[in-house]
C-alpha cells in the first residue's frame, strides 16, 4: 500500500464515519459540526485527485460560508428533540421509500453511458488547472456560466425583498444622517461679554 | 536541506525521511512563529504604554524581557474551568479550532525565494479557504459555554468575518490580476523590479481595502467588537481560563502576523528590496540591500505595528458601522477598482502589464 493509498483510506474513512454521524447525531449543533467534518475531509479527497481548485473551493464556500450561517441558524434555534421524533415509526415507511427511491436512481446514473467511460490520463504535476478551469469557463461555458450568474443574483435580490420589512417606531441611528452631519449643524459659537465674578462689583 | 535529505535516506526507507524533513521544517516554521507571537504580545504592551505615556511591563527581566515567559508560565499553570451545563466536547475542540486554521496557513507561505514548505498552485486560495476557518473556533466557543455573553460575541463574529472575508478575496482577486497566478513565490517575482515594481502602486485602493478586512478578520481593535469589555463582558473567551484562553490568544496573534506577512508579500513585494539589485556587486552592503528575509521580516513588522497603533488610537466601531463600512463600501471599492483593472489590463496599460 502506498502511502497516497494510506491517505486515501483515512480520508474516505473519516468522511463517512462523519456522513453517518451527521444523520445519527442528537444534538442538531453536533450534526452540523460533522457535516462541517464531512466536507473538510471530502475536499481533502478532491485534493488527492488533483483538483486542487475544486477542494479549496468546497472549503471556501461550503465551510467557510455556508456552514457557517447553518451554525448560525441552528444555535439560535431552541430546538426540542423530542417534538422532533415524535411520529417517528409513523413516517418510516414512507423514508424508507424515499431513501429507495433515490438509492435507485443514484445507482442509475452511475451505471449510465454518461459515467461509463475510461479515467482520463493524468495531468502533469505541474499543471494548474486553476487555470485551465477559468479558460474553459470564461471560453466554451461563457453563457451558461453568466446565466448561472445572473439567476444567482436574482436570488439574492428576491431573497432580501422577501425578508426585508420596515418597523415603524424603531429608535435606530440612521448612519447616512450621522456621516451627513457638519459642524455648524451641531455647534453655535457664541458672541458675549466676559461677565463679572460674583462679588466683585 | 538537501544534503539532509540524503544523509537520511542512506539509513532510512524513502518516504520517512521525507517525513521527517518535512516534519523539520514545520517546527523551523512554528518555533519561531509561536515566539515572535509572545512577543507580539509584549511589544503590544510596551507600544501602547508609551502611546498613553506610561512604561508599559518592566518589572519581569531586565526592561521587563522576560514578561511573556512569565504569562506563558502562569497561564500553564492556571486551572481549567469548565462552565456547568456546557458541552464539554466542544468546548475544548474549539480553542484548537481556533489555533490550527492560524498555524497552517504557514505552511503555504514563503519566506524567501524557494524558502516555502510547501509551494502549492492554488497557495492564494488555499490561504483564503484554511483562514475562513478561523471563524469556527471562535463561534463554537460561544456556542459551547453556554453564556449569554459568549454567544451574543459569537454570533457578532459571524457575521463580522463572512462580511469582510468578500472585500478580502475581492482585494486578492486584484492581486491575482496583475500578477496572473495563485502561487505566492511567483506573485512577488511578478513585483521585481525594485521599489515601483510593486504591487500597491497600481492596486492601492485594493492595499487599503485588504489591510481593513484582514484587521476585521482577526477582530482587533476597532473593529473588535467580539470582545467588546464594555457590553459583553471579554466576548466568546468570558468562560475560558488558562491555557485554552492561552490558545485562543495564540491563534489570533498568529493570524494578525500571518495578515501582516501576507499584506508585506501581496502588495509590498515581500522579500525583493526596495533598490531592486541595483546594489547588488557592493560587497558587505549589498547583501543587507539585496533581496532576502530581512526586507519581509521588516516588512511585516511595520504592519504588525500598525495594528497596534490601530488599537492605541481609533474607538472601536459600533456593530452597524462595521457592516456599513463591510458591505456598503469597502465591497463596492473593491468591485469598481477590479474593473478598472481588467479594462487597463485589456487595454495594455503599463502599471499592469
């Protein structure tokens, strides 16, 4: 066994180890920090094939951000357990259908033409593919890729439209008022005569 | 290193001698990496003191020299509190959380030209991806102490890191620009050329931006609103004593160097001297003015003071100017001077070719 092979196996170990610990876990907070685990040790995985774009970008996004904000969401919730398995054995039939169902067609689309084909050769060493990435996306892919571009932008507006709401009565700072504010808004310089001490007269 | 390398082969199998070379180097990297961040901490002392007029430590060693040590010694020695009702798992993973992402982004780094330990293609991005990792050590001990305080810092840091950690890769998406590579050996080759050939002429605004983010990164004053002493008691670290505060201390010393070095090395041309190799055949001063690890090491002392300086002179930042200043300007800076950038590039200026 290689120690490339050695790598491997700790890796994909520990990546399902974590998958599995990720449905089974109680707390939702330690479930979230095996998902975390689970795509840290993926793009480990990814790495070792020489895709080192793709490995750093899971971190990045799915780590870095994504997780992230679900930690957020998920320590701020007061989440009951026991509401949460309630109906448990009620639902199984049906989980189990659908876990079937997508176990079947995952199968499916692996067995198809589209997957079944010779592992391609390689790339040297000392090939970025980085580069080779940007050439193809901002080249061959350039529309499909703005188009992804602009739906994700959507989004994100229609997101914010969606949560935003105006209170009113809110006791707030407005920052654009604040920065806008001069000197002769605030400050009157005052003309008098010098007064007498008391008791001077 | 090399002859090391085949000094250990002759007796040992192939792929651990590897190890242990490689092994060497990491503590070549850490060792010092984990004093100068002691002294960090005692430079900080002294600096701020005399900003405020006053002597700053000087009662342990002589001039007070031995202070760190002395605070390295105590808090070893510290007991360890756990709060009750905490999740104690996590309440000790998350200091180590906190410190590895801060201690392994070194490894990409390089000290000189070839002195690296590991020179990765994408090391730009790597950097970015094991830094935006910081985050869950600070986050999960706010979550994992189970106080009030802790988790309202955790839940600001959140937010303050994602935020900034856009204007930070919009400021490298920049530098990857003009240099047309993740590698960080060959962005500073790119930056030859002596003082001009720097990158913070042309990506000034870029140099501003990524040095304010990496400030809010590392969630020092002002924009440290994580441990605000005046409303929420020390933030995220109120229920950690000893040496698991230690670490907490540890990791983000380590990444205000790892922000200073990488600022010295984006923008600053890193180890390359400001005379280029004009000076070069000078015998004894053309060394010290050639290029080499002291003009980095300088380098990135000067930015490792101005964070200091920061602290010792602005107020800290209230929450929503942090994300006023994140969202509303620093991102759109960044957006309009990329632009600008890619047109001058397209066009075939001469500050970017």
């Amino acid at each position: 066994m290689t120690f490339e092979l050695f790598i491997f196996y700790v890796f994909s170990a520990v990546t399902l180890f974590s998958a599995v610990r990720v449905v089974t876990a109680r707390n939702p907070v330690y479930a979230a920090l095996f998902l975390i685990l689970a795509f840290f040790t993926s793009a480990a995985t990814w790495v070792l094939l020489e895709a080192e774009f793709l490995g750093v970008v899971l971190v990045l996004v799915y780590v870095g951000a994504v997780m992230v904000l679900f930690l957020f969401v998920i320590m701020m919730l007061d989440i009951n357990i026991d509401i949460l398995k309630e109906g448990f054995t009620r639902y199984m039939p049906l989980g189990i259908l659908v876990a079937v169902a997508v176990a079947a067609e995952m199968i499916l689309v692996m067995k198809s033409k589209t997957f079944d084909r010779p592992i391609p050769e390689a790339a040297p060493l000392d090939s970025s593919n980085t580069e080779a990435l940007g050439e193809i996306l901002y080249t061959e892919y350039v529309y499909p890729f703005e188009i992804a571009a602009v739906i994700l932008v959507v989004a994100i507006i229609a997101a914010i439209a969606l949560t935003l709401r105006r209170r009113e009565g809110v006791k707030k700072q407005d920052q654009g008022a604040q920065i806008r504010t001069r000197k002769e808004d605030r400050l009157r310089i005052i003309k008098m005569k010098t007064e007498a001490k008391q008791g001077e007269r | 290193m090399d002859t090391l390398t085949t000094f250990l082969n002759s007796f040992l199998p192939e792929g651990l001698a590897t190890l242990i070379v490689i092994l060497l180097k990491i503590i070549a990297i850490l060792l010092p990496l984990i004093l100068a961040v002691a002294y960090t901490t005692f430079a900080e002392r002294k600096i701020i003191g005399y900003m405020q007029s006053r002597m700053g430590p000087n009662r342990v060693g002589p001039k007070g020299w031995l202070q760190p040590i002395a605070d390295t010694v105590k808090l070893m020695f510290k007991e360890i509190i756990t709060p009750t009702r905490s999740s104690k798992v996590v309440f000790f993973i998350a200091p180590m959380l906190a410190l590895a992402p801060a201690l392994a982004v070194w490894s990409v780094i390089p000290f000189w030209d070839g002195g690296v330990l590991a020179n990765v293609n994408a090391g730009l991005l790597l950097i970015l991806a094991i830094n935006s990792l910081d985050v869950f050590g600070i986050i999960l001990a706010g979550w994992a102490s189970n106080s009030k305080y802790a988790i309202l810092s955790s839940l600001r840091v959140g937010a303050q890191v994602v935020s900034y950690e856009i204007a930070m890769g919009f400021a490298l998406v920049g530098v990857l620009m003009v240099s047309g590579s993740l590698n960080l050996t060959e962005i500073v080759r790119a930056q030859s050329g002596g003082l001009f050939g720097w990158n913070v002429w042309p990506l000034f605004g870029l140099f501003v931006v990524f040095f304010i983010s990496g400030v809010a990164e590392t969630n020092r004053a002002p924009f440290d609103v994580a441990e605000g002493e005046s409303e929420i008691v020390a933030g995220f670290h109120v229920e950690y004593s000893g040496m698991a505060f230690a670490l907490f201390f540890l990791a983000e010393y380590a990444s205000m160097i790892l922000i200073s070095t990488l600022t010295a090395l984006l923008f600053f041309g890193g180890w390359l001297s400001p005379f280029g190799t004009s000076m070069d055949d000078i015998p004894v001063l053309g060394f010290l003015m050639g290029d080499g690890f002291h003009w980095l090491l300088l380098k990135a002392m000067f930015f490792l003071f101005c964070y200091l300086w920061f602290r010792a002179t602005f107020p800290r930042y209230r929450y929503d100017q942090i994300m006023r200043l994140g969202w509303k300007i620093l991102i759109p800076v960044t957006l309009v001077w990329i632009f600008g950038e890619g047109v001058a590039i397209a066009l075939g200026w001469q500050p970017w070719l």
